[in-house]
C-alpha cells in the first residue's frame, strides 16, 4: 500500500470526540473522497480496516456525493466508565485505477452524567418481602444503589450521597437514608390490607434518580382452633357400594379465617381401608369393596371412623369427631358351588335309577341374612340329558334314567355327556350359577378280537434282506371304542440255528424276518400269530413258504491244488490225473459250466467235459514251445471258474440269478534237461490276433473264407507265371550240357556263405530247477525259456 497511496481522504487525519452510551447511528466524523480524473466510476465507500483498540462500535456510511461519516453502530454502546476512552481507527480508499489511501481517525469518548442504578435482586426483579402479622417494627429489606460515574469509587462512605424516598406517604413503612426500610408498627392480617406496593426512589447530588417498585406480603398466622359444623354422628350404607359413593359431608369453620374454609384440612385418623376423605371439602366416601359377608364384617357390620380437622397441613390448631358407619346386608352372592365342575364315571350298560351325584353336598350361598341365602336347582339339560334326571330341585341329587349300551348304534361314538344344571336365589334378583357335569361312560371289554382272516399265507424268496415285511395281520374287536390290539407270535417260527426267525410289529402287525432264509433247509414255516385287548385273545395262523433261489454257489474239490508237469507231455493228457468234482445245493449237476478265467496263458490248458457234468478234467490242450520263444512262462497259476448256468437259455442269463465257485491251481512246467539251449538265443516274434465277433455276425466267417480263397488263387496264379519265366529263361542253356559225362570228376558245388548278425543279449536265469532224468541242477529265464546246466 505504501508504495501506491495517493492523497484521497480529505479531512484525514483528525482527532474528534463521542459522548458515552451514544445511541446507533450518532455522526462520530465527516470527510471527504477525492477522485482521479482518470477514474470514470469514483471510488469504493471508504471502510475501517483496523481499530485500536479492536472494536466494532464505529462504522462509515455515505453522506453525499464523495462525502462520507463515521457513525456509532450501538454494538456495543459506548461506556465511558467501563471501556477505553480513545479508538485510533485506520481508514482505508481505493478507487477504480488502483489508487489508495490509509489514514487514522482518532476517536475520544467524553464522560456524560448518568442515573443512579440499584444493584442486587433490585436491579433484575420486583422484590418481594414476607412480614408476619404481630412482628416489631423493624429492618425489613435493605436497597442498594451505585452512581455509574463513580462505580470505581461506590463504597458504603459514599453512598450517604444518594436521596431515598418511598411512595405512597401513607404506609406504615419508611426509609432511611442508607437504603433501609422499616415496618412502623406491628401489623394485623385481619385488619390491615394483606400487600402492600412500595414505590423506592434513589435519587443523586445532580438530580438524576431511579424508581422501583417493592411489594409488601403480610403472612396470616394461625392462633384459633377450627370447629366441626356437622351435627350427625351415624350413618347407614348398603354393603358392595362403588367407590366414590358419598357416605357424608363433614363441614368445619376456622376463626381465624372465616371468610375462607379452604384453609381447612381434613384427614381419617383410625385406621381404616373402606373410606377416605376429601382433605379440602371434607367429603367422606367409600373407596375399598365393604363386604358385609366377609370376617370381619360378617360379625361386627359396624365401622368407626374419627375425622380430624386442620387449619394447617402440619403444626397448626386441629379438632376430631368420631362417627359410625351401619354396614347393611343385600342378596349380593348368586349360590356357589366348590366345585363348579364335576366328572363322573359309570360303566356301560349300568341300570337306570343308580344315584351318581348329590349337588347341595358342594353348594351355598355367603349372604348372612337368611332370606338370601336360600337356592334351588334346576335347568337340567345338555347333550345326553335325557338318560339322566334330578330327583328334586331341594336335593340336587342326580340319578340315571337308563342304561346305556355304547355298541348300540344310537350311541355310537358317544363316550362323555355333557350336561349343565342351573343352583339359583330363591330371593330377588335371583342370582344364578351354572354347574358343568361330565360323565364319561366307561366302556365294558365285552368282545374278543377277531382276526380278518382264519389263516394267512405269504411266499417269500429266500434271498429276502433280513428285516424286510413279508406280510400283515389284522384283527378287531366289535367293543367301542375299538380297543388297542397288539400281536405276537405265540408258536413257531424258530429253527435250530435261530430261536426266532420272524417278528411282528406289535401295534400294526407286520411280520418282519430277522435272520436269513434257506430253501435247502426248510421250506415252510407255520407260526401262531396272537391278538390281545389287554383282556381277551385270539390266535390265527400264518404259514411263510420260502421259494427257491439260486443263491447257492458250486463247491467244489479241490479248490486248490499245486503240481508239476514236464515240458514234453502230450496233448490230450489228462493232466496228473487232476480232476475236480463239484456240487450245488440247489443246482442240478447239468447245469455246471467250467472255464479258466485267468492265467492260461496261450490256452495250453483246458477242462473236458466243459459243461454239463459235475466232474470235468484237466487236459493239457496245446504243446508248450519254448525254443521258439513262444512260451516264457514256466509257472502258470490259474483261476478256474463254475458257473451254473448251462441249462439257461441266452435270454435267461441276462435275467435269472448266476451263482460262480473258484478253483485256483498252480502248474509248473519242469524243463528237459536233455534240451539245449543255446546261450545267445534268438528271437521269434509271436503275434497272436484275435478277432472276437458277435454270435449273429454270420458273416464274418463268410467274408473271411472268401477272403482266404481269393487270395490262395492269387498266389497260385503268380507262381504260375514265375515257373513259366524260368523255364523260358534257363533252358537254352540246359540243352548244350544236355550230354553226360562218363567217368568225369565230380565237380562239387562252391558253398554259399551265409552271412548271419546276431545281437548278442546278456541273458538273465532267475530261476532254477531239478531235471527229473539225471538229477542235475540247471538254471533257466523265466520270460525267455532259455536253460543252461549249473
């Protein structure tokens, strides 16, 4: 700013002066605004950037056309006694070309007389003062004032400088020049004006002064005992009155206040739980529920109150009255009865005019006067009431009028009859109750159950899982309600290896198998099936056929066996003698079927018969080859398998249930040990194809016989056509040496050298053996065949 101001603010700086508590909007200052001539839109209203001390209580406001002032704001109100008495405010121009100003005002504020102003609760509210009747004369209340322009210096020696008065003249009151007021005499609540209203007024030397205005209370005091008006002493109410109901109105009247009896307080002094008074009015009225029939009513009908009288809540003059209260008895009670509820039991078919129930046993009536305590019954009715009646409206006795049979369809499905019989006031209003009778017919077990069927037969496979339902048995009895039948098996059902074979569900009667059916064993069972109420029996029989499955496999012997065989042995030989003998508890010996499922490697075994015969032998079907590198095996462990399905057609198989026995035999081929072998063996490769077709495929063996012929007559065709080229070629050759000739020596033929690569393969022998000739030991390759002695 230093480096741009220009002389704008005229008049500036000046000093200038501002009374104390100047209102908003005073003029503080005027000045003036010069413009540059290059300016064309004048300058921004001139504004105070800073104050000191900082204050917001001076603004600046436009006067005219370039003319401007400083005004009190009113916020805050300037005071000379409490605030700085001189502001420097910093005054700052700009106009539209940049141009500025900054200049200082400085503002003095000047000291103004002010009106005397009380302090303390004066200062903020109308005081109130309290002064009991009968009380001295005396210091009431002390006023406190302070002049503003001396507020440092307004200490007690000052304060005599302050002129008290009290308006109006005419008050038994005054004030001193140090503020006090005084009471001039002793006051009397009933004759003098119960408040008075004093105008205080602090005046200063100046003559400056301030009004308040003092309110004067004077309190009433208590010294008359009130006394009752109310001449009746006994009163008379029904019983089982509402509360609030008005039993009395007690009045009473105090001397010290006759004008007001809301200045009385009334209150019950026994102690009583019926009535309650009002503490204002004295109404006395019921509020707990008087029950002239109940202790301690019902022997003493008589209630004493005493009603107290106050003329204050607490520690003021009292007076008490006792009155009576007759408690009247009134047909309140309808008969009870203890119970209300009865529940009976009678047995079917039980003959009519039996006695079931005497009521006025369980009924009564609590009203103490004897002409309301008296009742009837009557009103007999609900469903079944026509089996039953009452002998007498006095009695209350309850007798059957006939039997009842529940298997009579009339009655069927009727157990409990409910019935209701009205007890009633003979005196008005007739008060009534209801009692509630039930009476459950006990039924009589007078039938046996009877089973649905004689007896009862189930077929059962004997493959059935254990725990499956074969079957059910049903019995009811003609007794209503049907009773609960249970079964059990009573008889039969068990066997040698099982004490119960079957079980039946004890509440719906399905029989269940517990342990596993065997045809071959036994192929019926006939058990005793029991039905029981509880009470009475019946039996039936049940008869369980088992049917046959085939769930038995072949067994045959041996099932294992181990032996040798030298490599030499000729096909077709029954192999050791070895045969196996089978058998089926449920199969016919036709019907076995024998093949070897693993291990015959290049089929050199096989069993004879195949089918159709319990017994089958071992042959050996094909020579073992072991120099041509063939055969490598020398332990053959093979797994033979019987099947007894033989005699089952093709689509059967698919359908019935296939039973398999096993036989596993191990064979050792022993080597001849008069065979050489070389060391370095060659090798011939075997490839064995083979083409597995459908039994249908009719023509595949077709194709491939004429495949075969074709292809032989092709063959046959080219080694024509090769002899006849020969014979062309070599023949003219042959007739010059046609001749023979004699005694020439024989030339012999020049050998042809053949030229052989052998890959020589280090051959591994892990194993050994005995050869069964010489006796000598000789180890051999297990894969390979190859031997050499040891």
């Amino acid at each position: 700013l230093a480096g741009r101001r220009s002389q704008l603010l005229k008049g500036l700086p000046a000093t200038t002066t501002v009374e104390e508590n100047a209102a908003a909007g005073v003029s503080v200052y005027t000045f003036n605004v010069t413009v540059s001539p290059l300016s064309s839109e004048g300058v921004a209203i001139p504004t105070i950037v800073n104050s000191n001390p900082l204050t917001k209580a001076f603004d600046i406001e436009p006067k005219g056309d370039l003319e401007y002032r400083v005004v009190t704001t009113g916020n805050p109100v300037l005071d000379y006694e409490t605030m700085p008495k001189s502001f420097d405010l910093q005054i700052f121009v700009e106009d539209t070309t940049g141009r500025t100003d900054l200049n200082i005002l400085t503002v003095q504020v000047t000291d103004k007389n002010e009106r005397p102003v009380f302090r303390g609760n004066m200062a903020i509210q109308t005081v109130a003062i309290y002064v009991l009747e009968g009380a001295p004369p005396e210091c009431i209340y002390q006023v406190d004032a302070a002049d503003p322009e001396n507020a440092e210096l307004n200490t007690n020696f000052l304060l005599s400088s302050f002129q008290y008065s009290l308006l109006p003249a005419p008050v038994p009151f005054l004030v001193l020049e140090s503020g006090a007021i005084f009471s001039t005499k002793e006051l009397d609540y009933e004759k003098d004006p119960h408040c008075y209203f004093l105008n205080i007024t602090v005046t200063d030397p100046d003559g400056l002064s301030s009004s308040k205005t003092v309110t004067i209370n004077i309190i009433n005091i208590n010294d008359e005992r009130p006394y009752f008006t109310t001449k009746q002493r006994i009163y008379r109410i029904p019983e089982e009155q509402s509360p609030g109901t008005v039993v009395a109105n007690i009045t009473a009247k105090d001397p010290d206040d006759e004008d007001s009896s809301s200045r009385l307080f009334y209150s019950i002094q026994s102690s009583d739980q019926y009535f309650s008074i009002n503490p204002s009015t004295g109404v006395l009225h019921v509020t707990g529920r008087i029950d002239r029939d109940a202790l301690p009513l019902r022997l003493h009908p008589n209630i004493s109150v005493i009603v107290r009288v106050e003329d204050s809540p607490s520690g003021g003059h009292a007076r008490e009255m006792e009155i009576t209260i007759i408690i009247d008895d009134i047909n309140d009670n309808p008969p009870g009865c203890n119970p209300s509820t009865f529940r009976k039991e009678a047995n079917e078919n039980m003959t009519a005019g039996t006695f079931l129930l005497g009521l006025r046993n369980y009924c009564k009536d609590i009203d103490v006067d004897p002409s309301n305590n008296r009742f009837n019954f009557t009103g007999l009715s609900g469903f079944g009431s026509n089996n039953f009646a009452l002998e007498s409206t006095v009695s209350g006795r309850l007798v059957m009028t006939e039997s009842i049979d529940l298997e009579n369809p009339a009655n069927l499905g009727v157990e409990v009859y409910s019935l209701t019989v009205r007890v009633q006031d003979i005196a008005c209003p007739n008060y009534s109750n209801i009692i509630y009778i039930y009476i459950r017919i006990k039924p009589v077990n007078e039938f046996f159950p009877v089973f649905s069927n004689l007896s009862y037969e189930f077929n059962v496979p004997e493959i059935t899982k254990v725990g499956s339902s074969i079957g059910r048995v049903n019995a009811r009895d003609k007794d209503w309600p049907s009773s609960v039948i249970t079964y059990s098996i009573v008889a039969g059902g068990g066997s040698r290896d099982y004490t119960n074979i079957f079980w039946i569900s004890p509440t719906k009667g399905d029989v269940k198998i517990l342990a596993r059916l065997d045809y071959e064993t036994t192929q019926k069972h006939i058990l005793t099936v029991q039905a029981s109420d509880q009470e009475k029996t019946a039996t039936a029989s049940v008869t369980v056929n088992v049917l046959e499955v085939n769930d038995e496999e072949p067994v045959c012997s041996p099932n294992f066996y181990s032996f040798q065989i030298p490599v030499s042995l000729a096909v077709g030989t029954n192999i050791n003698g070895f045969r196996i003998e089978c058998q089926d508890r449920d199969s016919d010996p036709r019907s076995f079927r024998y093949f070897i499922n693993e291990g015959n490697v290049n089929n050199h075994f096989t069993f004879s018969p195949s089918a159709g015969s319990n017994t089958s032998r071992l042959i050996l079907a094909s020579r073992f080859d072991y120099e041509s590198g063939l055969d490598t095996n020398w332990i053959y462990r093979l797994r033979v398998y019987i099947t007894d399905d033989n005699l089952l057609s093709a689509r059967d198989k698919a359908t019935y249930l296939i039973k398999t026995g096993t036989v596993t035999l191990s064979i050792r081929v022993i080597p001849n040990p008069t065979t050489v072998i070389a060391t370095t063996p060659g090798f011939t490769v075997v490839t064995k194809r083979e083409n597995l077709y459908s039994e249908s495929a009719w023509y595949v063996p077709f194709v491939i016989t004429l495949g075969s012929l074709l292809l032989l007559g092709l063959l046959g065709y080219l080694g024509f056509l090769l002899a006849t080229w020969v014979r062309t070629c070599c023949l003219p050759a042959g007739k010059a040496d046609s001749a023979p000739l004699i005694n020439a020596p024989e030339k012999k033929k020049p050998k042809k050298e053949m030229v052989v690569t052998m890959t020589k393969l280090n051959t591994v022998f892990d194993g050994e053996a005995r050869d069964p000739v010489t006796g000598k030991m000789y180890e051999f390759n297990t894969r390979s065949g190859a031997r050499r002695w040891k």
